[in-house]
C-alpha cells in the first residue's frame, strides 16, 4: 500500500484553565467546531480522541461516542486514545496513520482533560496512574516525587543549582503573555523561580505545569487534497513513537529519556532533516528538568548541557531553538491528554505564520514531542510549513 502524504487543514483550541461551567464533552465539542470550520470540510471520517483521565475524573468512559454525538458527529467511528500525558500525540498518530494508509480521507483528533470538579488529592492519586502502579504508586511515589529525583540526580551529576534551571519558567511566562488561549500570561522573574514554595525538592511551584481543564482539535487529510480546504496547510511530515521501562528504576540511565531519543531519530530520518534544521520545538516541559532531557534526547545539546540553553537565552524567541513558543506546558497550562494536541495547534500557527507577538522568524520546520508517564511514552511528530 503506498503511503499518502498527510496534511493539517484545520485547528481549533479552548482556553486553558478552570472551566467550572462545562463538561468535557462541551469542551472538546468548541474546540472540534473550531477545527471543523477552520478547515472548511463537511464530513469526518474518524474521531480520534486523546484523554488521559476521562474515567477516574470526568466519570465518563466510552469518550469517543460521548463526544462524537454531542460534538454533532454521530455514526462517525471514533475512539478515546490513552498514553497518560501522550494521549494527544498518540491520538494524532493514529490519525496520521488512518490517512496516510489510505483507511479515511477526513479525520478529525480532539485532545481533551477535564480535571479541576474533582477535589486535588483525588487529582494527583489520579495522576499517579500514568507510573507504575506495582513498584512505585504502590511504594508511595508519585509522578512528582519521580520528576524531582531525576532534577535532583541531574544536579548532583553535572553541578547545577536551582537557579540555572529558571530560564526555562521565565521563558515560558514570557511566551503566554501574548496567547490568549494560555491559562497564566503573567511573566515572571529569576528571582520569583528560587523563592517559591518547594512542592517536591528540587522541584517548586513555579517549576511545576499546572493541571487544568482544556481541549484543543485538528483535522487531517491527505495532502494532495489539502489546498481545496486550506490556503496554508501544514505537512506532517513524520510521525514516531517509541515506549520505555515504565517504573524509573528498570532504566539503564535515569537520565536519558531513550524513548525521546528513539522517536525523535525515526521523526528525523523520515522527514529528511536534522536537529540543526528545526526552527522550533514544542516539548513536553511539565517540569524544568523534562525539558532539559528533551532538548538532550532530540539533539539539541550534549548530555548535562540541556539547562544551557535556558541559561544562555538560546531558547528564547529568536534564540537558536525557541521552545515553548506560546507558553508550553508551564504557562499555557497543562491539560494532561489534551496537551499534545495543543502542542501541534501552536506549531501549526507557528508555520502558518499566525502566531501574532511570537511569531518565530521565518519558521518552515518544527518539532513536536510528547511525553507519556516520565518517558513511558515518547511520541515525536515533525510538521513543515507551507511554501
């Protein structure tokens, strides 16, 4: 079977944040309108919907019927997606794979999360979820406390203070000061970073992305059809996945997020491009420190030099690699399994040139990854942008 090349001819997001007024089938129904109308298209083959946390928070499984039938989709076939905080990037995955094989023509992907009804301790028992449940929930870890010994571990190995991993907070507020979709557009200082609260030492409040309600869409097609619906459509130009060891202590080097590595080296290969050409990075920075071992793993520094780049300003704007471009997971807030989707949203606009105040210069290439669990999960897509 010949593969079909696979376009983005449509977007759609929600404001990230406490939405106390509606449920998540309201939430991922605006978004998908927003994308359906965007792309201008009047059937959906298949829905694909990436959420992390449907059952144990929204109290609502079977998730794909739910939202195709209140979204006004009925009878399409569709699906929920779950890869813990990779729902979204493998829920779009899948999509690339139904049309690029030839399976449907028109295919919409909806990441949504619907956190903030439930109290926050049944929150984070919820998040624990995505680690493994025998060897570590059960011991007493959480996913926080798991980030916080890799930061602490990573300190320890190549000499960094809390302060050289603020660059990366401050870069992100900076960035969601001009997305009207961000949940916190305050910018904030290198001052602020160091004093705040300690949540989980090393790891502070200002460190930590926070968990909200959200549901961001897109729709695909082939590429070949793309511009009857869309003047600029964007090419998703590889798609890759790979999984690690799910509990931290199975890996051969805590450090070295393999499975971001893997898929971002299979996303390279079949896009025909290298690290050097990438104009922008959309990556998974729930923490300061997946950041850093995201920018390692993707081959954008040596290993232990990643907080670098966030010291040097490399990541800023009009840096070297601009990350986090309309505020990331820190500041545009963190919706869990609607994040990855999101994450391409932004590329797209960035590609689209439609991002307003932070739009990257001249962006053609960008690189989007999603982490599942602390690196259970990579899923890496590269997007190039129109001619």
């Amino acid at each position: 079977m010949r593969k079909r090349e696979v376009a983005i001819i449509g977007v759609g997001q929600t404001k990230v944040g406490e939405h106390w007024d509606k449920s998540i089938r309201q939430l991922a129904a605006e978004a998908i309108l927003s994308a359906i109308k965007d792309a201008k298209i009047e059937r959906v083959d298949i829905l694909y919907v990436g959420n992390a946390l449907s059952g144990e928070l929204a109290l609502q499984e079977h998730l794909g019927a739910a939202i195709a039938d209140f979204a006004g989709l009925r009878t399409v076939e569709a699906y929920k997606v779950e890869a813990a905080g990779a729902s979204g990037a493998a829920a779009l995955r899948l999509g690339y794979l139904a049309v690029a094989g030839g399976l449907a023509d028109f295919v919409l992907v909806c990441g949504v999360e619907k956190v903030t009804d439930a109290p926050t301790e049944r929150v984070n028992s919820a998040l624990s979820l995505g680690i493994d449940g025998e060897y570590e929930r059960e011991l007493g870890l959480s996913f926080i406390a798991l980030n916080a010994l890799i930061m602490r571990r990573y300190m320890h190995e190549y000499g960094y203070e809390l302060k050289d991993f603020a660059g990366f907070s401050v870069n992100s507020h900076k960035n969601a000061a001009h997305n009207p979709y961000a949940m916190f557009r305050n910018p904030i200082t290198e001052k602020a970073f160091v004093e705040a609260r300690m949540v989980v030492e090393p790891i502070n409040l200002l460190d930590s992305s926070p968990v909200a309600d959200g549901a961001a869409a897109v729709v695909l097609c082939p590429m070949d059809m793309a511009k009857d619906f869309q003047a600029k459509p964007v090419r998703i130009a590889s798609s890759a996945a790979a999984t690690d060891t799910l509990a931290l202590h199975d890996r051969k080097d805590p450090l070295f997020l393999e499975a971001a590595y893997l898929s971002a080296r299979r996303a390279y290969e079949v896009a025909g491009i290298k690290p050097e050409d990438v104009d922008l990075f959309e990556l998974y920075d729930s923490f300061a420190i997946m950041a850093a071992l995201s920018l390692e793993a993707a081959g954008f520094a040596e290993r232990g030099q990643g907080v670098k780049l966030a010291m040097e300003g490399q990541i800023s704007l009009d840096g070297r690699i601009p990350v986090s471009t309309m505020g990331g997971l820190k500041a545009r807030g963190n919706p869990l399994g609607a994040t990855g989707v999101y994450q391409v949203v932004e590329a797209v606009l960035q590609l689209r040139h439609e991002a307003g105040q932070n739009q990257v210069k001249d962006a053609h290439w960008a690189l989007v990854q999603s982490i599942g669990g602390v690196g259970g999960t990579v899923v890496t897509h590269v997007l190039e942008g129109p001619d």
